[in-house]
C-alpha cells in the first residue's frame, strides 16, 4: 500500500512537472510570440503605417493646390497677356480688358486676387489694376526667391497685400519669345481649407501634421497662430536636423528626443515636388 501510494505520488509529481514545463512552455512561446508580435506591429507602425498617413496628407495638399498652378500657367502662358506686356508695351488702352479677364478669373476660381509684376515697366498689379512701382528691396522682396529658382513657378506662403489674410501664392514665370525673363504673374488663394485639413489630420493619439518651408518658417499648422510666425528650430532646435534625417531615410523616418523634457518624438518628412 505504501509502495502503491508512493507510486502514485511519484506518478502525480512527475505528471506535475510535465504540465508545469508545458505550461512554461506555453507561457515562454506566448511571451515571445507577443513581443515578437509587438515588435512587428510597432515596425509596422512605423515604418508602414505612419508614411502612408503622411503621404496622404501630402496628396490631399497637393489636390488642393494643383488647380491654382494650372491658372497660373494658363496666367504665365496666355498670348494675349504677352502681347499686351511686349507689343503693346502695357498700353493704359488695354488696361480695361485687362482688369476685366481678371476680375472674372477671381470670381470664377474663388481667388483672393491675381497680380502680375512687370519687369518691363517695373511696376506691380493686383486684380488687374496698377498697384505700385516694384521694390524688390522692400514690400516686394519675395520676387528675389523666385528670380533665384531655377523652376517656371514657386508655391509661397504669404500675406494678401489687399485683404491682410494668409494666402498661397502661385508665382509663375512669363518669358518673352527670347527666353528672356518679362514678369512673374500668378495668383493668391484663401488657405484656411488647408489649414483646417491639416488641423484635422492626427496620428494615433498624439501625431499631428505641419508644413514648413526650406528656412524652416511654418506654413500651415494646428495652431494657426504659428504659422509664418514661428520657425521649427523654436518648437525645438533639435527639430530641423531631425526632418532632414527623415527625408534621407529609407522610409522618411527619424527619431527626436527632446531635451527639455526626455519625450521622445517619431519624425517622418516628405518634401514635395512644387
């Protein structure tokens, strides 16, 4: 009986240590299984998951922003523009049908205004009118970036001279037949649209979008306060160098730890083709 007993004791212990090694088993394979399981979800996050959210946001800005450079072409290309600046050498007697194509131009295209800066006369007009002489040192100092670009036309972010608000610029080349540089003529456009998309767009929980130029300055944000106001390198000084990592690598990430307060932050940058 006693022999029995320890028999079925040993039976029972080594059964027990089967089933608790299974189970450790089981336990470590889960355990590896879901690490394994979060490190891929987390790469996928990453390196996945987050381009594609930025890509997309790049697409819808570039949808909004395409038509307005397909008016200022249609603007920089038009014949009976180039005419009136060279043959007719801005004659005051075509003035009139001037002012009037582009007063329809606005109001068909829900513009906030054209302009056109003439480099023949030197001379500045908004909404088809005459505005001003051109001072390329002074309230006119953003024909300078585009006199230095090597492309037909930039996207700039800026303040309407008439209305005061935030607006995107279309600045379009006008060559004469030549190839000579004779104008830049485009258009400005409201950006609030853009500015409550981008608002609007979040990463998870805490991601959100920004754009900003090539000297850093933001161009849209959240926080519409910040924009044309405030440089990346004053959100963080570390920001800047991280961006440029992002758009090097392989799939626009980079990391940021921010040294205020030890947050760290995952950047991802697409830089766009305008």
């Amino acid at each position: 009986m006693i022999g029995f007993n320890f028999k079925s004791s040993l039976v029972k212990r080594i059964t027990l240590i089967l089933i608790t090694f299974f189970f450790l088993l089981i336990i470590s394979i889960t355990t590896l299984f879901y690490f394994n399981a979060q490190k891929i979800i987390k790469n996928e996050l990453i390196d996945v998951l987050i381009p594609a959210e930025a890509k997309l946001v790049e697409n819808n800005i570039t949808s909004n922003i395409e038509p307005y450079i397909h008016i200022s072409r249609a603007l920089a290309h038009s014949e009976y523009i180039k005419n009136w600046l060279i043959d007719e050498k801005e004659a005051e007697t075509g003035l009139p049908l001037y002012k009037k194509s582009q007063e329809n131009l606005i109001k068909e295209n829900n513009l906030f205004g054209s302009f056109l800066a003439s480099f023949q006369t030197n001379t500045y007009y908004s909404k088809g009118a005459i505005d001003s002489k051109l001072e390329i040192e002074g309230k006119d100092s953003w024909l300078k970036y585009s006199l230095n670009s090597t492309k037909d036309y930039d996207v700039n972010m800026d303040y309407d001279r008439v209305t005061g608000s935030i607006a995107l610029f279309i600045n379009y080349k006008i060559y004469d037949d030549n190839q000579k540089l004779i104008a830049i003529t485009g258009t400005a456009s409201n950006v609030s649209m853009l500015a409550d998309m981008i608002g609007q767009q979040k990463i998870r929980n805490t991601g959100y979008f920004f754009t900003i130029n090539d000297a850093g300055i933001i161009q849209l944000h959240s926080n519409k306060d910040y924009i044309l106001t405030k440089n990346i390198a004053e959100i963080d000084p570390g920001l800047k160098n991280t961006i440029q990592e992002a758009l090097k690598s392989k799939h626009h990430i980079a990391y940021l730890n921010r040294e205020s307060d030890g947050k760290g932050f995952v950047i991802t940058a697409i830089k766009d083709q305008f």
